[in-house]
C-alpha cells in the first residue's frame, strides 16, 4: 500500500499523520509526504535554509517516511496561486506514486493555505477516472491539525467530522519524538502544539472509539475493494 500525505507546511505530515504513518510503515506500507510550501518563509522563528531541510528529512526519516517532495508553492499565499497551479502540482504526485490513499487537509481549517490545499486534492483524486492507464484510488481522508483544524470558526465553515480512527498507542512517542526534529514548532502548554495537549487529544480520541490513543481522520472518499 502506498499512502500520499499532501499538506501545505512542513510539520503538518507528523501532526496529522505520524503516529497513523509510523504504525503504517511498521506494517510494511510506503508513507509519501508531498508539502507544497517546503520553505515556509513566512514562518516565525524559521530557521535558516539548510536547517530546515535538515529538520524535514530527520523527522521524516525518524518514522520511515519516505523523503518528501518539497514544492515551492508560497507560504500564507496559496490563495494568490492559480487553482489549476496546484492541482497539476499533486496530478503530477499521483501519476508518479500511484497511491492506494491519499490524505490530506480538511477543507473547513482556520489556515487558509490548508484549505486550498485541500481544495486542489479533491479534483486531483479523480485523476484516475479521467486518464487511462493510473492505479485506481482506494480512499481519501481528510486529516487534523491541531492549531487550525480545531480553531476553525462553525459559523463560517463546516467543522471536522471523524469517523475513522487509528490505534497509535504504540507509535504516539515516536510522534511526539518527531516533531521534536522541527526546530521551533512545539510550544508550550495549553498551546495545542505542546506535547501535553497533541498527548491529551490522542486520548480523547482513543475514548471516542476504545482506544488508549488515536489519530482521527474524516474519510471523503473510498471505493470497496
């Protein structure tokens, strides 16, 4: 099984997805991040180029992840980016992956270059039923972020609705431990990227479905096997 991971900004694969991944990998399946934003300028407290990149590929690495696809799409700015721009951007991902399942954003997040993302993945999903020849797609999920997906407004846009949920009581450390790679993204509790808090939401996830820790996703999409 190959899963596709697009998401707008380098650490949201291991918020949204690490523990879930590292479990996958762990079985045996292929974790491809695509981030379309790999240099993140307008990131506070950024560091420089080359550290960066280093932080990508060590947190990446830590979970078996296959080395991301970094596009150079802008930072907070998606929203000046043609449409068309960025779905032939992840089109071009899926011919050259052949993913069973994509994940990515939901499209109801506060971060507005998480809903174009998510956006330009739904069409982009369909690109086996429009073009011969490409492995046709078994699922798509919608994932969680937390500092965007649970500070999105209700009255504005349709919150996060979870229905699948994954087991990560084994692979939850190894979660933390990878954002830890990032230079300057965990933050201090109540902050929702604190250790404390993603810990805290792992567990009320896990109560919502038996489990001692959970990610959670939304599926949009699955064909029956």
């Amino acid at each position: 099984m190959i899963n596709l991971i697009v998401v707008a900004h380098p650490d949201d694969e291991i918020l949204g997805f690490g523990g879930t991944g590292a479990k996958l990998v762990k079985k045996g399946e292929i974790v491809q991040p695509i981030i379309l934003s790999g240099n993140v300028q307008a990131r506070s407290k950024r560091p420089e180029d080359n550290e960066l990149l280093k932080n990508i590929i060590e947190a990446n690495q830590y979970l078996g992840f296959n080395k991301p696809v970094l596009g150079d799409f802008p930072n907070i700015r998606m929203n000046n980016v043609d449409h068309i721009d960025l779905v032939n951007f992840i089109e071009h991902q899926i011919l050259k992956f052949q993913p069973n399942r994509i994940f990515t954003h939901h499209p109801g997040d506060l971060n507005d270059d998480h809903v174009h993302t998510a956006m330009a993945c739904l069409p982009a999903s369909r690109l086996f039923q429009r073009k011969k020849g490409i492995k046709a797609l078994n699922a798509l999920y919608f994932m969680e972020i937390l500092s965007s997906t649970d500070w999105s407004f209700p009255s504005i846009k349709k919150n996060f609705e979870p229905d699948t949920f994954v087991d990560i009581t084994e692979t939850l450390n190894l979660k933390l431990k990878a954002l830890s790679k990032y230079k300057n993204v965990m933050r201090s509790s109540p902050h929702p990227r604190s250790s404390e808090v993603l810990a805290g939401h792992a567990n009320s996830r896990g109560g919502q479905c038996g489990y001692r820790y959970a990610e959670a996703f939304q599926l949009a999409f699955k064909r029956e096997m």
